[in-house]
C-alpha cells in the first residue's frame, strides 16, 4: 500500500505542478470568474511576475514530483542492499 501511495502523491504533484506551469499563460486565467466580478485584481493578476511566480511554483513542484521518483521505497531499499 505503501508503494500506492506514494506512486499517487508524485502524480497529484507532478498534475499540479503542470496546472501551474500552464494556467497563468492559458486564456482562462484572464477571462475568469474572480476578474469579472473583481475588476480591481485585473492588473495584478495579469502582470508578468505574478505569472511568472505562479509558473515557477509549478515548477518546483514538478522538481519535488521528480525528487521523490528518485528517493521512492524501492529506490532507497535498493541502494542499501
């Protein structure tokens, strides 16, 4: 169950940090429902550094997917064998 586990988090983060890399630059993150009803986040949210930020966060979170793939279970019971 273990291996599960793990194997389920690497893929939620991998998702996530894909999401993040693609939204900020996607037409959905300027035409959704938070910039329509609050028109005073619009130059905030569509500023390049916000994106920018944004993109890095998925980023790392693709490297973090990519670290725990190289420190899984079975990787680490190998190496001690």
């Amino acid at each position: 169950m273990n291996r599960i586990l793990h194997a389920l988090v690497v893929l939620i983060c991998f998702e996530i940090g894909a999401v993040l890399l693609y939204l900020p630059w996607s037409a959905f993150w300027e035409q959704n429902y938070f910039l329509l009803h609050y028109p005073s986040l619009i130059p905030v949210m569509l500023n390049f550094f916000v994106r920018g930020t944004v993109s890095g966060i998925g980023v790392l979170d693709i490297v973090l997917a990519a670290r725990m793939i190289r420190r899984s279970p079975r990787a680490t019971r190998a190496s001690s064998q």
